[in-house]
C-alpha cells in the first residue's frame, strides 16, 4: 500500500536569541491510506512540532525545516511557499487543535467560519457554502445546527466547540486529517462520543489520521500503529496490538506501567518513570532517556542508538533484543491484580473507613448557588444559573471523598463554596462543628490554615514574578509574621518534603516543569499543616508519567499529615484509586455517593453508569461497550423539569419528567437519587 504521508529523516529548528535550537532530531514515519496512526510520548516531546511542520505552521513562529522531507500524496511540502501550502491547507490536509477556543475566531460567528473555508477552496455560492456548513455541524451531532451557524463561539460548550472544530476541517474532505490531542479538555462522556465520530468520518471519508495524544488508552481504542516520541526523536514505532502486548523501548514500558486503570489495586503506590523529560537546550549524551532508563549502560551513555527494524517493528535501544528478560525482573512486581489483591483492595477501604472519627469533619447540608443572570431593560423578574442545588453530604477526618461529573455540573464551584472562595445562597457548611458561613472574617482566617486548595494549573494560579521560596512561604508571612531565614528554613523543609530541591528556592516559575510546578501548589497548601484539602483537577492537565508522581506525592503526605481530601477530577481511574469514597454530581445536583469499588462494580444510577463505560481501556483487546449518552448536559439557568438527567437517560419515564428523585439510601453507604436503580 502506497502510503498517504511520507516523513523522511526530518529536522526541525527554531531560531532563538540563543541560537538555533533543535527540536525534532531525524524522525521518520509514514501513514497509509485510511490509516490511524497515533503519536503518543511525554509534553515536550515532540508530537505538535511535527504535525505543525506537516502543516507548515511552524513558519509563523519561527521555526524552519533544516533537514528531511515530507510528502503528500508524493508530493513534497518543504518546497512549497506559503501560498502554494495554504491552498493545500483545508483541502487536502486538515487539521483539529487542542483547544478549540483558541482556534475558533471570537469575533466571527461559527457558520461564518465555516463558510469562509468551504468558499476558499471550492467553486460554490455562498449560499451553497452554507447549506453544506450546516449539513456538516448536524452530520457531526451538533443539535439545531441552523442556530449554531449564527452563534458565536463562547456560545457553544466544549464538546460542542470541539466538533464546530472537526467540521471546518472536513468541509472541504482531505484526504489527511491532523487531531492534535482533540479530546484532552473533555469529560469521558464527550471524548467517547469524539473519538467516535473520528472513526465514523474516517470510514465516510476515507481519510487518513494522524492523531496526537498523551492518553494511551484512547491509543489503543483508536490507532493502527503506534509511534512514540521522546524528546525530539523517534524511539519506537509499531502496531498498536504489538506495542501494548510487548513494548520494545524502555520508554514505552515506562508509560504503559504509570497508567492508572481500572485494575491497579488501591493502597499500593503507582509506578512512575524517574525524573523528567530534558530541555531541549541540554540534551543528555547518547541515549537521550538514558538518565531516567533503568537499565542503561555505559554504552547508552555515549552512543545514540538508532532506529532498527527488530520483529515487525522499529526501535532506538541497544538492549531492545534483550528487553523482555530484564523487564520481566525490574517490573515483576507491578503485574495486573489476581483475585486476592482485589480482596486486599477492599480490605485497604474497610480500614479507611474504620480508621474514619465518627464525627465528620465536614458536613455539607441542603447547599445552594446560584449565580443571576442580567436581564435586558425592559425585562421583569430575575433568571439564575443553578450552578449547585441543594447538596448534602459529609467528609470523615483521613478520608478522600472523589468528586466526578461532566464539565458544568457544579463540581468546582461546589469546592469553592466549601471554602468559602464563593458565597453558599442556601444551606449550611460546618468544619469541626464550626459553621462556616455565619462565621466572621477572623474566624474565617483562622479557620483558613486549616483549609487549602490546590489548582488545576498551579501557572495560573500562582504569582509568575515571585520566588519559588516566596510562593511557599507566603502562608507563614501571612498567618504566623515569619520574615527572613525562619519563614526560609521552613520553606525549605515544605520543599523537601514535596520533593523539590530547597536550592530552587530563589528560581521563577517559568524555570519549572508542570509537575514541578503542581509540587511548589502543593508545597503551598500544606505549608500550614491544614487539615483538609481541596484538590480541583489537580492532575488532570499533567502527562501520565507525572500523574502517577503526584498523586503517590499526595498519598505520602496525607498519611503524613493526617490529611482530608477533596478530590474533584473527571480522570475517573485516577478518582477511583485515589477515593475512599465517591460522590457523582449531575446539573448541579449529587446524583449517586458510594464506597469507591461499590460505586464502580455496581453503579446504581444511569449516569453513573455511562461515565464508567465511557473510560478509555489501555489493551486494544478489550474493547469499552459505550454507552452513548443523546446530547449534551442542558444549561443550568434552565434546567429540566423532574429529574435532571431524564432528557439523556435510556430508562426515562413520564415519572422521572416530573417528580424530583430524592438521594435515597439503597444499599449500605450507597446512596442514589433516581426513580428506577440499576
């Protein structure tokens, strides 16, 4: 088969003050025709720079191809000038972007977006144009898609902007079609529902994909063949069922290992590759994952190994013949779980639970917030966004409650009110019995050292002209009036106990990593020795490798520090190790709570049901059974009547349309609300 994509022996370089930088070292790969081909690896390996340069992006941000080809369809693209690549660009490559915010115009509606694509690269009317815009949004599940075409972006949802986003790039059907990381910022429920309809339109179409991504379980549902990249190279390519069954690279194996799934017991630390991914402006000699290999040698130091055919597939290792023997030694610990570590598994939360006071440190009872929408001026009456809705439940002094549901259903703005970060409408919120929302502002403070947060994006949520040091130690300047080598001794034991180096204390955070930097956000929270922490998709932006990292950093310390834990996340594997118990919320209301392994072997609600069976799987061999989910979670400021979830639900009846299900106890410590459990 002629291949559709031909990468041969590519360098790209950017210029910098510095000097001309490397960032992609002679990687070589192809894509056939109708082919999924999947570029997986490590933030900082590689993966974007090459489909940019595929697109020829990299031109506008200065970067330039020093080495190599790439062809399309035998024709070369490093030749091209920018004209000639951009009537290439839409018609016969096309391209889908991380964030589609960003990708999207906000100053032009979507369908205008839309058309302008179509009438760029075809001889139609813009009436033509039209017509087949909004034939596109309704073949790619955007409901009543002649009123999307006038809206604007910000107007849509992000599933819904992620598939305005995949029609502008079929509109004029190429033959190669570019997703890079499509689905990272989407629930489980969207993302299936995403990498779903790729495959539909690619069968349609019959493109080719290139799909970029750091989640190895959409990999194997998803590619033909697998390409790792590692810090601007190739180190491994092969096809999908052989990668997974028998990776080849110690890289390879080392993302596999540090996926958090379904079958890791609870209680027993995650594996995590050593160290981190290195700059590309100081590359190891040799092998360049050779400081973090566990089994480099003396040779992998000096030489670089390059790519060779071994058994139906490509590596760069010297001891790839050998690797099976010594992997067998260094990861025989690690393997999936038998039926008596399932056992132990319960038994680690049976004690959690035993270990738990009987009073709770945290209760939460009958919660509301609501946020008002403006009205026009000649409008009466108020409308408001429902954004949590009578919520009650309770947290135990050591234990980690988990918090799931889709993007929009109230989860972090339930967190922020818990701190007080938003005012509750309704309802009360008592800490150790201290009502917090009748408390005044010094009792606030102090009850504040004893209740901390950590960020999703610890870049933004953390002052970006400050020292590290001054970062971690601004609690102690703030609550206990430490100054100088005091406030900085205690800084530096914070640091230590996170894993950074105290000699980091005068960096900025630009000079960090982001797992670095969601340590110097957790370093910060516990600086005070709190009680209890809210942790709001602390690792859900972070590459796998450094997930694993965090959350055995967050198990350490709070067994430590007798930490209670707030987990708010939408990566359910990672929920489900980490959470002694688990909390399901749904338009603003807690549909489901139950001990972890009783929630994911018997969920008793229809939505939670679908949010399980909507976890990508890491073994191509066992395909998920998706339970589809009809549309989108309805707005908030005009929720459906009855049950919330009867517009998407399989079982709906006239019932649930019209009386509100109560959370009921069903089971010990599982408590539903929905008219008909499972």
């Amino acid at each position: 088969m002629k291949p559709l994509l031909e990468i041969d022996d590519l360098s790209v370089d950017f210029q910098t003050a510095k000097g001309s930088l490397n960032a992609i070292n002679k990687i070589s790969l192809t894509i056939g025709t109708g082919e999924i081909v999947c570029l997986v690896g490590e933030s900082g390996s590689g993966k974007t720079i090459t489909s940019l340069s595929v697109m020829r992006l990299i031109n506008y941000d200065g970067g330039y191809i020093s080495q190599g080809d790439i062809k399309l369809d035998g024709q070369s693209l490093v030749g091209l000038s920018q004209k000639e690549i951009s009537d290439l660009r839409g018609k016969k490559i096309a391209m889908i972007f991380q964030e589609p915010m960003t990708a999207l115009d906000p100053i032009f509606t979507i369908g205008s977006q839309i058309v302008e694509v179509i009438v760029r690269h075809e001889r139609i009317s813009k009436l033509g144009a039209r017509e087949k815009a909004i034939s596109l949004l309704r073949r790619v599940g955007i409901p009543e898609p002649e009123i999307r075409m006038g809206q604007y972006p910000y107007e849509l949802s992000g599933g819904m902007r992620q598939r305005a986003m995949i029609a502008m790039a079929l509109a004029c059907g190429p033959e190669l079609l570019i997703a890079d990381e499509p689905t990272t910022a989407l629930d489980v429920t969207i993302q299936a529902q995403i990498l779903s309809l790729l495959r539909e339109l690619k069968d349609e179409f019959q493109m080719s994909i290139l799909l970029i991504t750091h989640d190895l379980g959409i990999a194997a549902e998803m590619a033909d063949r697998v390409v790792v990249m590692y810090a601007g190279k190739v180190v491994e390519q092969s096809p999908v069922h052989q990668l997974f069954e028998n990776p080849a690279h110690p890289y390879t194996q080392g993302l596999l290992h540090s996926i958090v799934t379904l079958d890791n017991v609870r209680g027993l630390k995650l594996y995590t590759i050593k160290g981190t991914i290195p700059s590309l402006s100081n590359l190891p000699t040799g092998c360049r994952f050779h400081p973090r290999c566990p089994y480099a040698t003396d040779r992998c130091l000096s030489e670089d190994p390059p790519l060779q055919e071994l058994n139906g597939r490509e590596v760069a290792c010297w001891n790839a013949e050998r690797i099976d023997h010594l992997a067998a030694e260094f990861f025989g610990d690690t393997v999936a779980p038998t039926s008596i570590e399932l056992t132990a598994s319960e038994a680690y939360q049976r004690d959690a639970f035993q270990q738990a006071s009987e009073q709770p440190l945290l209760e939460v009872k009958n919660v509301k917030k609501y946020f008002p929408i403006r009205q026009g001026l000649f409008q009466r009456g108020r409308t408001y966004i429902k954004a949590v809705d009578d919520v009650s439940f309770e947290i135990r002094k050591g234990e980690t409650f988990g918090l799931v549901g889709e993007s929009g259903c109230g989860k972090s703005t339930l967190g922020r009110v818990l701190l007080q970060l938003e005012k509750a409408t309704e309802g009360s919120i008592h800490f150790e019995g201290r009502d917090l929302i009748q408390s005044g502002a010094n009792d606030w403070k102090a009850t504040r050292k004893d209740m901390q947060i950590v960020f999703q994006d610890p870049y933004g949520s953390i002052n970006p002209r400050w020292k590290v040091g001054d970062i971690i130690g601004e609690p102690f300047w703030v609550h206990e009036s430490l100054r100088g080598s005091v406030k900085r001794a205690k800084v530096e034991s914070v640091m230590e106990l996170v894993g950074l180096n105290p000699s980091w204390y005068d960096r900025l955070p630009h000079e960090f990593s982001g797992g670095q930097r969601q340590r110097i956000g957790i370093a910060r929270a516990i600086a005070l020795n709190p009680k209890f922490i809210l942790a709001d998709e602390a690792v859900s932006a972070l590459d796998v490798s450094v997930q694993s990292q965090i959350v055995n950093l967050m198990q350490d310390i709070q067994q430590r520090m007798n930490l209670t834990y707030l987990f708010i996340a939408h990566g359910l594997n990672i929920v489900r190790y980490i959470s002694d118990r688990i909390g399901v919320m749904y338009l603003g209301k807690l549909v489901e709570i139950a001990p972890t392994d009783e929630l994911f072997r018997h969920p008793a609600h229809h939505y939670t049901k679908a949010l399980l069976s909507a976890i990508p799987v890491p073994d191509p061999n066992r395909k998920r059974s998706f339970v589809p989910l009809e549309g989108e979670m309805p707005s908030p400021a005009r929720p459906p009547s009855g049950c919330r979830f009867h517009t998407r639900c399989p079982a709906a009846t006239a019932l649930c349309r019209e009386v509100i299900p109560e959370l009921t106890l069903i089971s010990p410590g599982h408590h539903a609300a929905c008219h008909y459990p499972l």
